[in-house]
C-alpha cells in the first residue's frame, strides 16, 4: 500500500520537473557542476542557462484574469511591485515553480507577500479562501 502512495507521489513529481533532463542516479556521486547547476536559482530575467519550453498559444481561463488583476490592483495599491513579485517567484523553489502555472505563482506570491508585510493575517487569508471555495462550490450546483 505504501509503495503504491510512494509510487503515485514519486510520478506527480517527475511530471512537475522539465522535459529535457537528465536522471540522477546517486546523490553521493554528483559532480561539483551538476551540484551548482541544481543550486542555482530559478528566473524569469536571464542570466542563466535555461532549457527550451513549447510554447502553447491559449486564452487566459477567468481564474488566471483574476489572479492578474488581483495584482496589478495590489500594485496599483502599493502593496507590491513587479520586481517583489519576481524576486518571490524566484523564491518558490523548483517543484513550486514548475508545478504551478504561471498566474498561480503570481498569487502564491502575492498571498506570501500580503503576509509577510502584515497587510493581512493567515487567519483572515483563510477565512477569504474559505469563502471564495464555497462561492465557486455553490456556483458549481
């Protein structure tokens, strides 16, 4: 049963990282430039080796509209900038990073953020999700 659990876990894993990559097989045999290589931090302004994403042309689903409207507004209010949002995506980690799309880091970030600056408690971030799921759930019936 446990193999199994570990089994599933282990594919949704291997899902979230890139296409081109390559298999560790010992982490007690990795070289000192494959070790920076997974140091080094992830980024969206350059500067470091990438590799090639496809590109997929769709139209932003009303979840993604409101993510980014969520921040710009947040933006506009003072809370953040594009440079904050940027530095705390670069923040995730890898499995977050690559795990999440796009305007679902944005208010990842700006959820952490809102926090951190104490603009907002993690009860009451809760308490808003709790509310926003409900909505969506009585939407749905």
């Amino acid at each position: 049963m446990a193999t199994m659990q570990y089994d599933k876990l282990l594919t949704k894993v291997r899902n979230l990282s890139p296409e081109e990559r390559d298999v560790l097989d010992s982490p007690y045999t990795i070289p000192n430039e494959l070790y920076a290589a997974l140091r080094s931090v992830l980024h969206d302004v350059g500067g470091q080796p990438d590799t090639p994403q496809p590109y997929f042309l769709k139209e932003e689903e009303e979840w993604e509209m409101n993510a980014y409207l969520t921040c710009e507004c947040l933006g506009w209010r003072g809370a953040w900038n594009s440079e904050m949002r940027r530095r705390r995506e670069n923040d995730l980690g890898a499995t977050e990073y690559f795990g999440l799309p796009y305007y679902a880091r944005w208010i990842t970030c700006a959820a952490k953020t809102l926090v951190d600056e104490k603009l907002i408690t993690v009860d009451e971030l809760s308490t808003k999700i709790d509310e926003i799921r409900d909505r969506l759930e009585a939407k749905k019936k």
